[in-house]
C-alpha cells in the first residue's frame, strides 16, 4: 500500500505548505514514515543555505510529528524528488499545486509536469488551499476497463481493505460511448475488488459533456482521495498520465494519486 513512506517536496510559499499538510495527514493514516525534502540547483551555495532555512520553517509548521529532514542537489526539482525517493525508498511523492491556480484545484508547475510523466514512485498532488480533513472517508479510483486500470482496482481494494474506509469506481461517460458497456466494465470492477479483497465497491458513471462536468455530476466527500492509474503508455514502473486523467486531475477538488505502471 502506497503511504510506508511518504517524502513531501516542500516549497516555502502555499503549495509546499499545502503539500505539507497532506503529506503528514497520509502519514498519520498509514503509519509511515514521512521526509520532508526541498531541492535547490548546483553550485548555488546561497539557495543550499535557503533551502536548510526552508525546512527549519517547515519543521516548525509540522510541529512535533516525527519526520527526516533533507535537502538535495539537483538540476530540477522534479528530478531531484524522484531521485530522492528512490534511494530514501519512499513509495509516495507528494507535491503542492503550482502558484496562479484557482483555489480547490490543482494547477500542474514543472515540478509536478515531470513527476506525472517520469516519476517512479506514485505521485500525490494537494490543491491549492489545501485542509487536511479528519481522516480518509472514501478512496474513488477513476476507472476506465484497460489492465492498468483492472490491477489499480485490487491494489486501491486492498488499501481500503486495510484502512478500513470505503472503495469507488468511477468511470467517466462523455456521452461518445456505449453506456451499457460502461456499465457492464463496471460491474466487473467491482467484481474483481470483491474476489481480490471481499470489498464490496461502490460504482457511479459520472456523466457530461466534458470530464469536468462529469466530475462535477458525483459527490466528492471532505475525506475524498481520487486515484488514478498510468497510461497504458507508461514505462514499465514509470507514472505517465494520460490525457483523460490529466483532465480529472485539473477538475479535481480532493488530492490526486496518480500510480506508476505496474505500481504494486
């Protein structure tokens, strides 16, 4: 289950502390670890001793939950936390919402570009404005019938298995398909979260004319955690979002997990 290890790409400006925030909330819910890492460039001496003066300010915004703190050298932020996550072995990055995007919503920076296309590790992104609420109420996968998908389904089972809340799968009818065979993919999701775990998922078609009037066509709880599967055109082990997702994640007003392929 993705949360063992939780490192948080800390900013000193709103989206760091956002992504702050929900990195120490998954942690408290999963009992893992967490790492707070800001990033600065090469022989930049100044922004080295900057950084260390960021995470002394994040230090004291998280208070007295435990967490390793570190800085690291690399030529892009993006990069560097990939990097970082996989010799730290965190299995969850999470990272804030780019400045100038709307309040509730998730804008996509650099930083967040090159981790939803090449990180190793799942990608967990906050909005902007982000408030930890108490606790996960639902996990809701965005669910369209292709493998990736259908292995995301028993992993995120497992997870609520383990958690202990609510599972859903959503899949999205902008009305240029056959609903029935939505319906029918569904149906076997849910199936499959039943043989793999004995969970009994929730199922809702979200429809509209455009992804973001389909999201806006459920309900997303307080607690909401969406999570979306790679595109089937992601490297083996590698997070690349396809264009649906990329959608759902801008539309989104819960943070966004996004898993790497063959994530498990």
């Amino acid at each position: 289950m993705i949360g063992e290890h939780v490192i948080v790409g800390y900013t000193s400006d709103s989206g760091g502390r956002d992504a702050l925030a929900l990195g120490a909330a998954i942690a408290r819910v999963t009992g893992g670890e967490l790492t707070i890492a800001t990033i600065y460039p090469p022989g930049s001496p100044g922004l080295a001793v900057e950084a260390q003066a960021n995470l002394a300010h994040a230090a004291e915004e998280l208070g007295p939950m435990p967490a390793e703190y570190l800085t690291y050298e690399s030529r892009g932020p993006g990069r560097g936390l990939s990097v970082l996550a996989s010799r730290i072995r965190a299995d969850l990055i999470v990272v804030g919402s780019a400045s100038g995007g709307h309040r509730g919503r998730i804008a996509i920076g650099a930083t967040s570009d090159h981790l939803l296309h090449l990180s190793s590790e799942a990608v967990m992104l906050a909005p902007a404005g982000y408030v930890p609420a108490d606790g996960i109420d639902r996990l809701t996968l965005a669910y369209v019938h292709r493998p990736q998908c259908d292995a995301a389904v028993e992993r995120m089972a497992q997870a609520a298995l383990r958690l202990g809340v609510p599972l859903r799968l959503v899949t999205f009818d902008l009305r240029t398909e056959d609903q029935g065979k939505l319906r029918d993919d569904l149906a076997l999701a849910v199936r499959l979260a039943w043989e793999s775990t004995g969970i009994e998922a929730e199922s809702e078609v979200a429809e509209g004319h455009d992804v973001t009037a389909a999201m806006a066509d459920v309900e997303w709880l307080p607690g909401e955690l969406l999570v979306c599967a790679a595109s089937e055109d992601a490297q083996p082990y590698r997070v690349f979002l396809g264009e649906l997702a990329m959608k759902a994640l801008r539309a989104a007003s819960s943070p966004v997990t996004v898993l790497p392929r063959g994530f498990s």
